[in-house]
C-alpha cells in the first residue's frame, strides 16, 4: 500500500512539474508576444508621425510663395519701354533699321542689292548699327542743359560692283527723318576699304563652296576617298568639312587676298579631326569664277599645283597618306557625349541660388539698376556688348566699357598652321552672342535679353535670343570681415559679396568666350573674360613637335597667344582727368634709430604721366606700380587725388617683332595699358578688317599714341591688354575648361570715397556681446534685409522640357 502511495505521489509531482512547466513556457511567450507588439506599436506610432510632419511640412510649404524672380512685377513691367525712347546710348530699332534700309535702297546710284539677292560681285549692305553720338553732346543732354543729340547710323557697304571694288562706311541720319547718307569723314581710320580687307561673308564661303571646294571635289575627289575615305558632297555619313586660314596683306603683294584651305572630318567636333590636304587659293578678284588654286599641301609635300599634285599622285612618284573615316567609338573622345561612370554614384543635384524676396535688379529698356549701380548697354554687330554711363549712388564712373578684339595667333610646321592669325571681330561679335542656355551659361533665374541686329551674313533683321543675361550673384566669400576676440572689444562683422552680373559669350568657331561683368557693392568693376570650348589643330607629324603637343594619334594641338583688348573711358568727378601711377621702389638708408646701422625698405613715387607716350605702360614684375585715372581737380580731406585704378590680372607679351606680319594690325598688342586723350573720332582700337589689312591698317592704333598729346587735366580713354599663352595639354580633350583660363580687369576705386561705401549695405552683419565683460555668454546680431517671419520655397525652372519642343534659340 505503501508502495501505491509513493508511486501516486511520484506521478503527482510529475504532472504538476509538467504544468508548471508549461505556465511558464506560456508566460515566457506572453512575455515576447507582449514585447513584439509593443515594438511593433511603437515603430508604426514612429512612423505614423514621421509622415504626418512631413505631410505637414508639404502643406505648410505649398502654403509658401515660391522664390521667384519676380519679373511681371508691374514695377518692372511699368519701366519697360521702346530702348530708343530712353535712352541716346540704346541700339537702333528694328524700325529705324528699315528706315535706314528704305532710304538707302531707293538711292540708285548704290545700286544695293538685299541679302537674298546679294554675291561678291554686288554691292550689299554688311552691318547697319547705331553711330556713337559726340561724347559733349550726350554730356550735355544728360546734365539737362540741351536736348537729345541726333540718331545717327552707320552703314558698311560692299560695293562688290564698283571699278575697283572698295568697302565704304557711310553715315545715315537722323533718325525719323533721314536726309543724308555720305561716306563717313574721319582723319582716324580709312572709310574707303580695299576690297581684299573685306571681312567674312556668307555670301564669300556659298562662293567658295561652289567655285572652290566643289572643283577641288570634282578634280581630287579620288585622293579624298582613297586617302581619307571621305568626301565634300554626297558623302553619306563620311563628310569632310573645309576650314580657312586668312593670309595677312602682309606676306602678300598689294592688293592681293589669299587663304589656305583645310579638310577635316566632320565630326563632333571637326578641329579635333584635322587632315592633311591642304591648298593655297587666289581670292583676290570680286568675281569668284576667276579664283584659283595655286599650291596644294599633301603628306608634308608642297606642289606649285594642283594638276601638279594630280600627275605625281597618279604617278605613285609622292608618299601618300591612307586613313579609315573614324568609326563613333574611335570618334569618341572629341564628342562632348557623356562618359562612365558617372559621378556622383547616386543621383543628387547640385546646389542652387534663390532670390527670397524677389529679384533687386531692375531693367528697363537698355536701363540696368542694381543697388547702388545704374548702367545702359547697347549690343553692336561689330564690337558686341558694350556698357555706358555706368554710375554707383548716382555719380557717373566710366563713360564707356567694352570689349575691342579678340585675336588668337597660332604656330606649326605646315602652312595653314604658320599662317593662322585670327581677329575674331572679322566674324562680327554682336552676332556671335546668342543661344545662352538657361540653368548652365547663365543662372536658371537669370533676365535673358534677346538683341536685334542687322548683318547681311545673317539674312539681314535678326533677333538674337538669349544673347546675354543679367542676374545677382552670391560668391559666398566675404567682401570684408574682422573677427575681433578677447575679453574686452569683442565683436564680429563683415559682409558677403553679392554682385551684379552682366554677361554674354561669344562663341567664335571653336572657341567660346564667357564675357563677364562683375559690379561690386564696394563700388568696383571687373571685367572678366574666361576661355573654353574646342583646341585648333593640325595633322601631326614630325616636325610639328616643337610647335605644340601631341594630344592624340595623328593630332597636334598647336601652341597659341590669345590677347583681348578692352576700352575703359573713365570720367573720375567729370572729365577733366589725368593718368599716373604709384611707382613702387626700393631705399637703402642709414638707420636714424639705430648707430651705424642701415635699413632697405620699399617706398613710393608719384609719376604723373604728361603724354600719351608717357602712358604707355609695360607690365615688369621688378618695377611694380599702381595704375591710377585721377580727377585733376578733387582731392580728399587729406589731399589725395580722388582716383579710379586699373589692375589688370593675365596679361600676355606679343612675343613676336611688332612690325612683322599680323603684328602690324594689332599695335594695341605692344603694351599692356595705354592712355590716349578722348577723341569721338577714336571709337575703337581695331576694326573689322585687321585680320587682312597689316599692311596697310584701317585703324592704326599706333596712331592715337604718336602723336603724343597732353593727357594732364583732359577727358582720357584707357586701353588695357590682356592675354595668355596656351600650350595644349590632354586634359583640353574634348574641351577646354575654365578653371584656370580667367583674365581679368578690375576697376577700382582709389581714395574716391571717403571710407568704403559697402558700410552701408544692408547685406552685412554685425555681432556684438550682450555684456562686453562676458563676451562669451550671448551676442547680439544686427541685421538690415532679415524679414524673421517670411520664407519662401526654392524652385528652378530648367529648359529641358521648352527645348524639346522648340530649341531655335539655342541652335540658330
């Protein structure tokens, strides 16, 4: 019984071990349940939350204004108006145009033909564009002391029809009322132009297309397919394209006008793909069926020929050169095609500037305000963009600012190398300015401006779209700031530099040029000019080496000078100015402080400049200088002269003898500044026809120094080169880049204000202790353009989806 007892209560203890087991088995699952679930309600509570705030925020911001620029203002609307209506600076009108074109065209002793109807042969009009009024009278008219002066125009004539056949510059005028058209009368520069100084034309290449290229086609079009596999015309997609090499009046005899020819891949982009079929053409006559081929360059060999050329190819008596039309993966590398990988790995865009209460720049016609500036440009066909009565708080600075000529020498082994010399203003500037691309060459915010010109290359009337730009830029660099620490005297302020930016890019064959300028609140100018876009090259061979580097199979990219010359007439308190500058010396004296002791130290010398001679001025980094245009009237409390300075930051030596070849068609080119007594009749330093006239230049700019006039006390015009030299390098493939390339002028002023006038900017901050005894316990922030209770939203408006259904403006 004992036993059954025992065996019942071991049976007992075992069932309840089991259930007590399984209780705590069921709570331990409880536990984790309970635990997953609360985990689960929390991150669902988390989530929840995070997507309330940021629905939140989406609604709060849909309830912002966006940060617009604020262009339809009525304000703005308001002060848009006729340019001419405005302003004695602004272009001519499109209907001022046709008033000039219609009076012209009825004078039939001109014997005008329109573009559409025009050949080199006739007579055309090249340029119609607005005549400078006389600087007095536009002073006058400005000050309120007499009415507008007269709108005149000046015509560039082709008289491709006359015996000999010239280029005249007539004057037409005035405006709404035109009474007389005569050829302009200046002792300045030749009005009446030889006709092989003429500039380029459209009407000159569809000639040349069909009078040179097609006959060169037709006599050698078997050496280009079995030396290139490619030809001119009816090519497929294997075309060759010509490129030229004006040759300088210099190295021909009088009268004559010759260029090299050039074939090269039409590719993306064809200066990167040069081939080596090179020849010399007789341009001279007005008639293009009388041009002829006189030499031909082919595998490094020059022929007098080519029926020459012809008879030795067919001969096998010459090397000749075999090539396969490169093939997209060959032609990769000079296509501007993305490459990959692509960085950065994951698809985040790149930072953007907004304007949070609008645009603070006005324009109104050819009017620009910005803060404390107000200026007018006018674009020209031949010069480009230029700027006028530029005035900070209302006080005129400079009369006139504006890019003259662009010139680019190259060098190399074969003829068309050697000989390529270019003065880009031959392409007329003012319609190489077009097609800026919204959110890349300008800020997507940016004031686009459409120009309208009239240049027969382009078919007569024109609107250029998007030709420059003008918006308010952030450097994100502090134009001036002091930290000041320690326990007493603590305090921070300084100043962001925001600028006003007018620009505008000429894209000239291969090369672009960014043309910038800065206006700064300090009350400073910079002109700025930065480089990119595609290298000028030549089949390499051998001999090439020294000239320029080998970039890639076959391909050498030839050393060159660029050199820019710009015209800066400043009026510094009105036009009675003269140029000096603070020359920078060294002294060794005997030490008053110090017994039998002496001391070396720099010092400066005023140098006040009597004559243009005097002014010219070289760049020597041992004999360093101030460059100054000072009023010869104003002084400071002190004594100092009020002054405007030049600082020009890239500038480039014309290496080369300056009376040889091109040299003499850019004398500007022999210093860096010049200063020259204003004339109205030495408007500009160079002219459209310097890339063939040296040996006889229409404007001599030599001219405008040698005569040597007093400078002290007159209205004065500064000239001021810059440049840089351009040894090619791989990472110029496919483009150039602008890092680097940027040449500046900057315009500053010197002893003009009594203290920097960006103090009372309202950009600025200033930060102060709240007790000076415990600087580091809280400070005070004083700000003048914070608006505490407004925001807006960032949006940027990209072009992408306007180009897709119309890019007229980008490509035409």
């Amino acid at each position: 019984m004992l036993e059954a007892d025992a065996e019942r209560g071991q049976t007992l203890a075992k069932s309840t071990f089991r259930n007590m087991k399984e209780m705590l088995d069921n709570s331990f699952k409880w536990k984790w349940i309970s635990l997953i679930f609360t985990i689960s309600t929390t991150a669902f509570l988390v989530i929840s939350v995070s997507v309330w705030v940021v629905k939140d925020r989406q609604i709060e911001a849909a309830k912002l204004p966006s940060c617009t620029h604020d262009s339809d203002r009525p304000l703005v609307r308001a002060k848009r108006q006729s340019a001419s209506e405005s302003d004695v600076f602004a272009a001519l009108t499109a209907e001022e145009i046709d008033e000039v074109l219609d009076y012209l065209y009825t004078d039939t002793n001109l014997n005008l033909t329109k573009p559409e109807e025009a050949a080199m042969d006739s007579s055309f009009i090249h340029t119609i564009e607005l005549q400078p009024p006389r600087k007095q009278s536009v002073l006058d008219y400005l000050s309120g002391l007499t009415g507008p002066p007269k709108r005149m125009a000046k015509v560039l004539m082709f008289r491709g029809d006359a015996s000999p056949p010239v280029l005249q510059e007539y004057i037409v005028g005035p405006m709404s009322n035109i009474s007389e058209a005569r050829v302009m009368n200046t002792t300045a520069r030749q009005t009446t132009i030889p006709y092989n100084f003429r500039p380029f034309s459209s009407f000159e290449f569809k000639a040349i297309y069909k009078h040179i290229i097609r006959y060169v086609a037709m006599r050698a079009g078997h050496v280009l397919r079995e030396s290139y596999n490619a030809t001119p015309f009816d090519c497929g997609n294997q075309c060759l394209r010509f490129s030229m090499t004006p040759i300088s009046s210099a190295f021909l005899s009088n009268g004559e006008r010759k260029s090299w020819f050039w074939f090269a891949y039409d590719l993306e982009f064809f200066t990167l793909h040069p081939l080596d079929f090179q020849y010399r053409v007789n341009m001279t006559s007005a008639h293009p069926e009388e041009w002829t081929i006189e030499n031909v360059w082919y595998a490094k060999q020059m022929f007098p020929s080519l029926d020459d050329f012809l008879t030795k190819y067919t001969c096998g008596s010459i090397n000749k050169t075999v090539m396969t039309f490169p093939t997209a993966e060959e032609n990769r590398y000079s296509s501007l095609e993305f490459r990959e990988p692509l960085f950065p790995e994951e698809n985040l865009r790149p930072p953007i500037q907004v304007e949070p209460d609008g645009t603070r720049i006005t324009i109104a016609g050819n009017k620009i305000h910005y803060l404390a500036w107000d200026l007018k440009y006018r674009m020209s066909p031949t010069v480009g963009l230029q700027l006028f009565d530029v005035n900070f708080d209302g006080e005129r600075i400079m009369y006139e600012v504006s890019l003259q000529e662009v010139v680019v020498t190259y060098s190399g082994f074969s003829p068309s190398a050697r000989m390529l010399n270019y003065a880009d203003s031959a392409g007329l500037f003012g319609t190489r300015c077009r097609g800026l691309l919204p959110s890349v060459d300008c800020p997507a915010n940016a004031r686009f401006i459409n120009t309208h010109l009239y240049s027969a290359n382009e078919g007569g009337h024109r609107t250029y779209e998007n030709a420059m730009c003008v918006f308010e830029h952030t450097t994100n660099t502090p134009v001036r700031r002091h930290r000041a620490y320690g326990r007493i005297g603590a305090f921070y302020a300084g100043l962001v530099s925001s600028v006003l930016v007018v620009r505008t890019i000429l894209s000239v064959i291969n090369y672009d040029y960014v043309y910038d300028f800065y206006f700064y609140q300090t009350g400073a100018v910079e002109v700025k000019i930065s480089l990119t876009g595609y290298l000028g090259t030549t089949f390499h061979t051998s001999e090439e080496s020294p000239y320029g580097v080998h970039i890639k199979e076959g391909i050498n990219a030839g050393i060159h000078n660029h050199l820019f010359h710009l015209k800066v007439d400043l009026d510094v308190k009105g036009t009675e100015n003269r140029f000096e500058t603070l020359d920078i010396k060294v002294e060794n004296k005997t030490d008053p402080w110090v017994d039998g002791g002496y001391h070396m130290q720099t010092y400066y010398e005023r140098n006040v400049k009597e004559t243009e001679l005097e002014a010219r001025c070289n760049y020597n980094i041992s004999a360093p200088k101030y460059l100054l245009v000072s009023s010869n009237n104003e002084t400071s409390a002190q004594g100092l002269p009020r002054s405007y300075r030049l600082l020009p930051r890239g500038m480039s030596n014309l290496l080369v003898n300056p009376d040889y070849g091109f040299s003499s068609s850019i004398p500007w080119a022999r210093q860096q500044v010049a200063v020259t007594r204003h004339k109205d009749d030495e408007e500009t330093s160079t002219s459209i026809f310097a890339m063939w006239d040296a040996s006889d230049p229409v404007v001599d700019f030599a001219k405008y120094i040698e005569d040597d006039e007093n400078i002290v006390g007159e209205d004065v015009v500064a000239w001021v080169t810059l440049g840089t030299q351009h040894i090619p390098q791989t990472e110029n493939v496919p483009n150039t880049g602008t890092v680097g390339t940027h040449l500046s002028l900057f315009i500053m002023p010197y002893n003009y204000f009594d203290e920097d006038p960006s103090m009372r900017s309202r950009d600025g901050v200033r930060v102060t202790p709240i007790s000076n005894e415990r600087p580091t316990e809280g400070a005070y922030v004083e700000r003048y353009n914070r608006k505490v209770d407004e925001a807006c939203v960032a949006s940027v408006s990209l072009p992408d989806d306007d180009l897709k259904q119309n890019s007229r403006f980008l490509f035409t």
